[in-house]
C-alpha cells in the first residue's frame, strides 16, 4: 500500500511535468513527440530563476520576443547551436525552416509549442536541448527565431494584437540591432 501511495505521489507530481519546480508554472509542457510530461529538472539550474523564464512559466508567452536589447545574444546562440541544421537566417537546411509559416510541428507557431520542441527535441536529428543551452537561452534563441519570420502576419500565432499591427516581416538582411547595455537585462548580456 506504501508503495503504490508513493506511486500514486510521483504520478501527480510527473503529471505537472515540473517536479517541485513546476508548482510555480501555470501552463503544462509537454514533449513535443510523445505528449509526455517535460521535466524543467532536467535541466540545470542555470537560467531557470530569470524574470523572463518565470513570466513564460505563468503565461506561456516569451517576453523577449518584446525586448530588442536581447536579440544579438539571442542571434549568437543561434548561430552557434541552431544554424548547423536550420541555417544562418532559419532557412532550414537538414532541419527544417523557422522562418516561414510552415511548422513541422503546428504547436511551434506558439511561444510555449516552440519551447517544447526545443527543451524536448523532436523527430529525427533534433535531441532535446536542454543540456546545450539553459531555459532562458531557449527564449532568447526563440526572439530571434521569432525576429526571423518573413511570411503573414496572419499566421504569426506568438504576436498579440499590438505587435500585429507594428509587424514587419524580416528582409532577409539585416542583423540584430546592437543593444543598449544600460537597458539590457543581465540574462540577455553575452557570458565572457
């Protein structure tokens, strides 16, 4: 009886997909293949107490998709971990393009659906990222992704109304604005 209260326990806590981390967390993530619970402990815990990471926690909304002064480390994360499979501007190359409204995986044309993919890897040669980049990285890499986009503004779920209305698809040229260091949260701010 003991050991099936203690399995009952450890279900109820998977089924937050958080261990004790997740009591903080209002949306459930979930792998993006299997549909399984994804465990935030997996990862280090490195990045996992930024304001930005905790805000997306409780909203499922990435609030760097809002704050230009994180884009250049979000670029140079990309650039690093992602571009050997989606190319330089998020063409896609052996990994699919993100920079278009086609998604491999529909969920992706949402903040939370992108992470998922990210922290929990995907079909084919798409390992889960957690042991590359920590959870707030993923956020900053998603704002560049995000910066990325060249089709209709239609079909970018991740933009609210306000950023609909100001949204001007990626020319395929330009590079990250440089950031202002006295506006630049700490998190975004590239490690020496």
């Amino acid at each position: 009886m003991i050991k099936r209260n203690l399995l009952m326990a450890g279900l109820a806590a998977a089924a937050l997909g958080f261990g004790a981390f997740g009591a903080q967390a209002a949306i459930e993530l979930h792998n993006t293949v299997t549909g399984e619970p994804l465990n935030l402990d997996d990862a280090g815990p490195e990045g996992r107490d930024t304001e930005a990471f905790k805000q997306f926690l409780e909203t499922g909304k990435n609030p760097y998709n809002k704050e230009p002064n994180c884009l250049a480390n979000g670029e140079q994360l990309f650039l690093s971990m992602c571009s050997g499979c989606h190319g330089h501007v998020a063409e896609g190359k052996i990994g699919p393009g993100l920079n278009d409204n086609y998604w491999t995986y529909p969920d992706n044309n949402t903040d939370k659906g992108l992470f998922e993919t990210i922290f929990g890897g995907a079909s084919g040669q798409m390992g889960p990222m957690y042991g590359a980049v920590n959870p707030d990285q993923m956020l900053q890499i998603m704002s560049w992704v995000r910066h990325l986009y060249k089709d209709g503004v239609e079909d970018a779920n991740w933009l609210d109304d306000a950023d609909k209305a100001n949204f001007k698809p990626y020319d395929g040229h330009s590079h990250a604005p440089k950031p202002d260091p006295a506006k630049t949260p700490e998190a975004c701010k590239p490690s020496e």
